[in-house]
C-alpha cells in the first residue's frame, strides 16, 4: 500500500521507489505532481514549495509549460540577476536565433537527452549558419548555446518543473581545435617599432597588450589604482563591458581572474610618466571631467548635452577597430586583437617560462586549460629543449 503523509499544506504519498505524489488543494482545485527524492525529510519542504508557487501563481503543470514560456521565467528570475549584460546580451542572441526556433514551441518534459546531443552536434555542420556565411557554427558559439541550455533546464528542475534535467550528462561538442594566430619574436620587434609613430595612449595600450597578456575588459576597466609603481605590478580587479551605450565594470568571472602581473621596469616607467601626464590633464578639467569618482588608464570623451566630459572608459569595441586600423596601414598581419594574449603566453613560452607562472599570468583556474591551449607552442619549446642534447654528439665530445 503506498505511504501517504498528509500536511496543512496538503499531502504526498509514495508511488514508487524514491518516488512520491504532491498533492495541494488550492481555491478548491486540485494540483499534482511527481517528484524524486533521496530523503523522505525533503518532501515537506517541496510540498510547501509547491504550495507557495500555486498560491502566487507561478506554477504551469509539467506537461503545459512551453520552453518559450518558462524561458521567460527564466530570464526574470535568474538570467538578469545573475549574468554580466555581455554574458546575458550573448546568451540571449543564442536563444532567439537557435534555441527557440528549434524547441520553443515543445512542452519541457517532452525535450529529450538524444535530441539536444544531436541538436548540438548537428550545429558544427555546414548550412546551420543564420548569417549567411558558409559551414557551421564556431565551437565558442556552440559552447555558449550549451551553456544556455544547461542553466535553462537546471533552473526547470530546481523549480520542480521537470523531474530530469535532459542536459545534465549532454557534454559539448569537440569542435575543430584551430591554431592561435600569434606573432612571431621578429614580429613582435616590428610591432613595437611601429607603435613609436603612434599616440601614447594607444602605444602603450597595446605594449600592455603584448607585455601581460590581459584581456580587452580588463585593460579597459584598468584604473590608475590598480597599478602598483613601488612594487611594478598590475592588480586585475575588474572588467569592464559597453551595452546600450552604456559601461559597466564587474569583477572577473574566476577567483584566478583576480591576479597580479609584473610589468617590464621599462614599460613602467613609461606608465609612470603618462600617469603624470593624466593627473596634469584631469585637474584641468575640472568639473568637465566625469563623475564617479574612476580614473582609468585609458579613456576618451565624449559629448554629453553639448559638453565634452573627460575620463569616459574607452569602448572595448574601440580598441579592436584601432587595432584593426593600425595592421592594416602598416601592412601588417593581421590577427585579432585577442590575439595579443595568445602572443604574450607563446613568447614567454617559447622563452622556457614556467608553465604555471604563464597559467598565472593569464588568470586562468587551472594549469590545463593552458596546457590545451598551448599545446603547439610547448611542442615546439619541448624540440628546442631536446635539441640541447646535441652537445652530446659534438666531434670535441666524442674524441
């Protein structure tokens, strides 16, 4: 005989092995529903959880919630309060072009594991593109559509909205593992000559580039009190983003994201004369400089009811269009600006730095996210190591 418990909120009993029905009456109307539980001492909270979103009317059954509808919830309740306004804007863009034209009219307990694993694969191939360029989705784009499937139905299922989330196990497609575009030593040497021709500013913003391997946020959000002249290191503290014409600053994704690098003693004194220059320049602005109470290292103005305010953070998507600007003029290479990063870990690489302080530098949380990385440029500085033993085989060494 099935084990019933009954509450003042109502009641469930046992219908299987772990396995147990909610029942609460609500307006004289009564709701079900099945959940699955390790221990029996869950179910009075669930119950109470079931009965407080049937009351605020928040609670669709299982089997008539569309995606498309409980992806609004999920937008409410958790997509706006918990990413970062680029991390919401890409995932957002991801959901309307692929997810929900795909799902969003299906039931949530009717999406299967198999099917989002095939759906997911399916995107790399060629012809899945909605901008019109041939082959398929990138493994960055297919990645963030996994993520946003995962946090989707995670969120169903803590919502007691389905009793399995199908993406639990659906691991993300491997995707083709391109090979970083990075300049060579001889190119760097040539990029650093040509930024002489250039404004300080933008000088130096790329030798910080190039010199620490930052990203394009971090540099952005870089304020003067991040830089530690006595000690010459830079402490990485936030990250700063542009959506809707407008800048926010946020604290790194990763607790390794918050990190130190040490800067050339050179380079430093350069910063230190241009921090000079900034001081020189922000007290003569007065009450033209902006408010907030930032001082970042690089900004630019901007025109606000026919005034021009100074100190405004630069757009990062400034940055990759002076960038782009600056190799094409000079006849250059072209990688993207990103690519720096990649460019600063290979050099030192290839310079026999160890490869946990290359991880540190770079923020990330584990050695082998570099180690996958970089995999090309520690198989070369491996043959340059192996190629020391060579000595071994010298005619003076024989005799």
């Amino acid at each position: 005989m099935a084990k019933r418990s009954r509450k003042a909120t109502g009641y469930y009993e046992q219908t299987g092995v772990k396995s147990y029905r909610l029942t609460v009456t609500v307006n004289k109307k009564r709701h079900r529903k099945t959940v699955r539980v390790e221990k029996e001492s869950e179910l009075q909270r669930l119950l109470i959880q079931f009965a407080k979103e049937i009351r605020e009317a928040d609670y669709v059954e299982p089997s008539k919630i569309k995606l498309k509808n409980f992806i609004e919830l999920w937008i409410e309740r958790f997509a706006k309060k918990t990413y970062a306004p680029s991390t919401y804007t890409s995932r957002m863009n991801c959901i309307n072009t692929y997810i929900l034209p795909e799902f969003g009219e299906r039931t949530l307990g009717s999406i299967k594991k198999n099917e989002l694993s095939d759906f997911l694969h399916d995107l790399m191939k060629d012809g899945t593109r909605r901008d019109g360029k041939e082959g398929g989705l990138s493994a960055g784009t297919v990645e963030t559509i996994h993520r946003a499937l995962q946090s989707v139905f995670k969120f169903a299922k803590e919502r007691s909205h389905i009793q399995v989330n199908p993406m639990e196990s659906v691991k993300k497609p491997k995707g083709e593992i391109l090979e970083k575009e990075v300049y060579s030593t001889e190119e760097i040497a040539t990029v650093i000559e040509l930024l002489e021709k250039e404004d300080t500013k933008w000088r130096l913003l790329i030798l910080l580039a190039i010199f620490t391997g930052m990203r394009r946020g971090e540099i952005t959000g870089l304020e003067w009190k991040h830089i530690d002249f006595e000690n010459g290191v830079i402490n990485i503290q936030q990250a700063l983003t542009y959506t809707d014409k407008t800048y926010h600053l946020r604290k790194p994704k990763t607790k390794s994201s918050i990190r130190s690098i040490g800067l050339p003693s050179e380079f430093l004194n350069e910063l230190k004369a241009f921090h000079h220059q900034a001081k020189i320049d922000r007290l003569a602005s007065a009450e033209l400089w902006n408010k907030g109470g930032y001082f970042f290292v690089f900004s630019s103005p901007r025109v606000i009811e026919d005034k021009t305010v100074f100190g405004h953070p630069l757009n990062p998507s400034s940055v990759t269009t002076w960038w782009r600007r600056f190799t094409l003029k000079n006849n250059l290479k072209f990688i993207p600006f990103h690519s720096l990063r990649h460019t600063s870990a290979t050099w030192l690489i290839m310079s026999g730095e160890n490869i946990k302080t290359v991880s540190s530098r770079l923020g990330h949380s584990k050695i082998q996210t570099t180690l996958d990385i970089y995999t090309k440029a520690l198989q070369e500085a491996d043959k340059v190591a192996s190629d020391k033993f060579n000595v071994f085989f010298s005619k003076e060494n024989k005799a």
